[in-house]
C-alpha cells in the first residue's frame, strides 16, 4: 500500500512521472481511475484550494470524494497513545482512522503546524498518526512538515514556463506577514525543486532558516539529481538572474529574532523593483492564500510576472495524477 504524505514517498523519477502525467490529464486525456470510488478529505484546518481541488479531482476521475471537517460535525480528535480522554476530543484516531478506512478507498488528511517548534512539525505527529492507522492509502492535504501537492503544483507551473528545469533558476524567498506562519510550503518548494534538478536560492532573514533536517534531505536528493542549493540572508543576492521568485512567510527559527511583522523586515516584500535583478523573463509565483501588501506588493500579484492563479489551477493536474499512482 502506497501513501504521499512526504516528498521521501516518492522518487525523483516518480515525482517527475506524475508532473509529466499531469501535464497530459490537463491536455484533455480521461481517465477514471477512482471509479466506484471514494476519497475522504479531513479537514482540521481551513481550506480554499486543496479541498475544491481535490473535490474536483475525484469527480474528473470518476470517483465522489466525501469533505469532513474536525471539530464541526465530526468529532474532535485525540492523537495522544495511553492518555485518560478526559478533555475535549472524545475521539482517538486508531479509532476514526480505522472506521474511515472501511468507508473510502483514499483518505486525504490536512493538518497544520500549530508553531509547537521545528521538532514537533518534524515528527509531523497527526499525519503519521494516521498513516499508522489507516489501512487505505494516505494523502497529505498539508501537514506540519509538508506540502507535497503544492510542491509538485509549484515545478509543474515552471515546467510549463521555461521547460526544462535543470536550467531553472528559482529564488525562495521569505517575506514579512502579520503573525508567524508554517514552513510546509517552503519546505516542500526546496524538496521538490531539488528533486527536479533545479537551481535554488533560499533568502531569508537572520534567524528565519528553514529545518536543518529539511535541508539536509534537500541537499541529498540534489547529490541524485545534480540540482544546486545556496542559502543567502541577503535577498538582492538571491534574486540576481532568477527566473522564478517565489515568496512565501515563514515563522522563526530563533525565537529572539525580529517579528515578521517588524518594520525593519519590511524591504522583503516583493515589489516590481525586485524584479530589476531577475531575468527579463522571470515569473512570481506564490501558493496562495497570500495578504496584500504585506506579503506581496499588489503591483506584483496583479501584473505580467504573476502567474500565481495558474499555478492554483494546476493542484487539480498534480492531484489527479497522484491519486492515480497510489491506485496503480
């Protein structure tokens, strides 16, 4: 039984075989892979793109996918082993994982860091809870480490830009927001692209470094792959000849550092004179949901560099072509 809930789940020729599967179900071949059958979608946080997308999905292949919300209609979980479930989640998941496996055939689970520290979203707790559990296979609809599907979505979106990705040059960049977010996104951005053989530059302020574990498993797939990895807390330095500035928020890896609401961390949001380094040809891209004119200067999102909409869209490809692979 397969799941894909890390990068690890896949190879680099497996991550590639369903970009490239994806680029042919969205040039119009059918399928219907999930015929007869069922995806349940557990939401323990809120959801835009992934749950529509992933309805969606399961609809084009044939199947019906069920929605579920934690703690609105369905029970509040417990994901502690050997407790008194004295509090308020009167279920436990060895419990709701195993009677949800008799009733799909896929269970796609969101579960977001909750900023409990780099050691807690590495031991992503709540997704390997139901990995353990489950006897259907597992998707990740974002976890407290990971983002797999946006990861994939992200390099099909510069595959389709500049072709070849070897010759990609992406820059990661943080950029400030009003309160501490997750690192899932960038973290699977950095596992993905390094995967696919790209150049990548990780920028971010002094104390806003990604997991040491995530840039260790990086730096291995790229020793596969032939991808390079830079790391700058200059983001001019990052940004020279990229073809690809993505940005996204990210929270502290040091807790004494400066806020990312503080105004000297202002200069990080992308504004059109970021572009002034990058290639005449670079494109923005960002996952969405994103604040205006705090993350992204508004002349960014709304001009020809963007192609944030169209990266949104192809979450549909990717997780068509992954729900393929775990039933293949």
């Amino acid at each position: 039984m397969k799941h894909f809930t890390h990068f690890r789940d896949l190879s680099p020729a497996i991550a590639s075989a369903i970009i490239t599967r994806a680029r042919v179900l969205k040039s119009g071949e059918r399928s219907n892979a999930l015929a007869n059958k069922l995806l349940g979608l557990l939401f323990m946080d809120p959801s835009l793109r992934t749950r529509t997308s992933f309805d969606a999905a399961a609809t084009k292949l044939g199947g019906q996918a069920i929605p579920l919300d934690v703690g609105q209609g369905v029970w509040g979980l417990e994901f502690l082993d050997n407790i008194a479930m004295n509090g308020d989640k009167p279920e436990h998941v060895r419990e709701a994982a195993g009677v949800l496996s008799q009733y799909v055939d896929i269970l796609g689970v969101r579960a977001f860091s909750h900023g409990e520290g780099l050691a807690s979203d590495e031991a992503d707790r709540v997704i390997g809870a139901f990995r353990k559990h489950a006897t259907v296979p597992v998707i990740s609809l974002e976890s407290a480490r990971e983002h797999p599907c946006q990861g994939l979505a992200d390099l099909m979106t510069m595959q389709e830009e500049f072709g070849d990705l070897s010759q990609v040059n992406i820059a990661l960049s943080w950029a400030p927001h009003i309160k501490s977010l997750p690192r899932a996104v960038p973290n699977s951005v950095l596992l993905t692209a390094a995967a696919m053989g790209a150049k990548i530059k990780i920028a971010h302020p002094l104390g806003y470094a990604l997991a040491p574990e995530i840039t260790a498993e990086a730096i291995k797939l790229s020793e596969q792959t032939g991808a390079k990895i830079e790391f700058f807390t200059n983001q001019q330095s990052a940004l020279r000849g990229a073809h690809v500035l993505y940005a996204k928020s990210w929270g502290q890896t040091d807790a004494l550092v400066a806020p990312p609401n503080d105004p000297s961390l202002a200069s990080w949001m992308p504004t059109e004179k970021h572009f002034d380094l990058a290639d005449p040809k670079a494109i923005f891209m960002h996952c969405l949901p994103v604040r205006r004119g705090v993350e992204v200067a508004h002349e960014v999102l709304d001009g020809p560099h963007s192609r944030v909409l169209e990266e949104a869209g192809n979450r549909l490809w990717v997780q068509m072509a992954a729900l393929e692979y775990l039933l293949s």
